[in-house]
C-alpha cells in the first residue's frame, strides 16, 4: 500500500526539489551530485541551495552539470 502512495505522489508530482548542497569550497560531495541527478529524474524543477563563502566555483560546477 505504501508503494502505491508514493508512486502515485511521483506520477502526479508538479512540485519541485529543493537540495542542500554540500561542498568543500571547491567541489561537490558525491551524494549531492546524486540527490541531484535523483531529483532531476523524478521530474520538475531541481533547485540547490548552495551556503558558505566563495562558492562561485562549486555553483558553476553544478549548473555546467545539469545545463
């Protein structure tokens, strides 16, 4: 029953997917690359919320990722 639930909740998913994303100053870690890539396949829009200092760099990363 609960299978059910959530796949029915994805087929009728229009919301989107807010990630926090980790990071080192530099790059990415890999389970943020991964809830990315998972959010992106559920569909709608995949939105990151990339925190810290300097991270011009890692927020390029991740839009060249999924441009």
């Amino acid at each position: 029953m609960q299978g059910f639930r959530l796949r029915t909740l994805l087929e009728s998913r229009n919301a989107s997917t807010l990630v926090v994303a980790e990071h080192n100053g530099e790059k990415l870690t890999p389970i943020t690359l991964n809830a990315v890539t998972a959010a992106a396949r559920v569909g709608g829009e995949v939105a990151a919320l990339i925190a810290g200092e300097n991270c011009g760099p890692v927020s390029n990363r991740l839009v060249k990722l999924h441009s």
